[in-house]
C-alpha cells in the first residue's frame, strides 16, 4: 500500500486526513484538532485546504444540529 505523506512532521497521511474530514473535519483547523497535521512547521496546511475543498463540510446535517461535527474522532487516533 502507498501512503502518502501530508503532514511529514507528524506522519499524517492523506487517508488519514480524508478519514477525519469524512467523519466532520470542516476545516484546517479541525483537521489540527484530531491529528496534529499543520500544527508544526505548516508547510502541509495548504494541501489540507485543497483536500478539503473551499467551504466544503462533510457533515452540515451534523453542524446544523448543532452537534459536534468531529464525533469518533477519538477512535480515529486510536485506530492509526
């Protein structure tokens, strides 16, 4: 399997972080939050925003309800 690598300070994948933006991560930021990808040197923040698409939420049904949008998070670190 080929991964590949967006975050190298953190060895975060791209997976991994489409992972977390399937599960609720709307933005940059958040993607921080569950994994730590561009909390360092944030040469990676740039392509998170382009995995991310400009203004796209995965979960707006979530967000709308006002729950929190990163739910399972948690069992995403542990799985990693």
């Amino acid at each position: 399997m080929d991964r590949v690598y967006i975050c190298s300070c953190f060895g975060v994948t791209e997976q991994q972080v489409k992972k977390h933006a399937a599960d609720g991560a709307c933005t940059p930021r958040q993607i921080a939050s569950a994994c730590k990808a561009g909390t360092d040197c944030g040469s990676c923040v740039r392509r998170i925003q382009a995995l991310l698409g400009r203004g796209a939420c995965p979960r707006p049904d979530l967000a709308d309800q006002g729950r929190p949008v990163l739910a399972g998070v948690t069992e995403l670190e542990e799985a990693a």
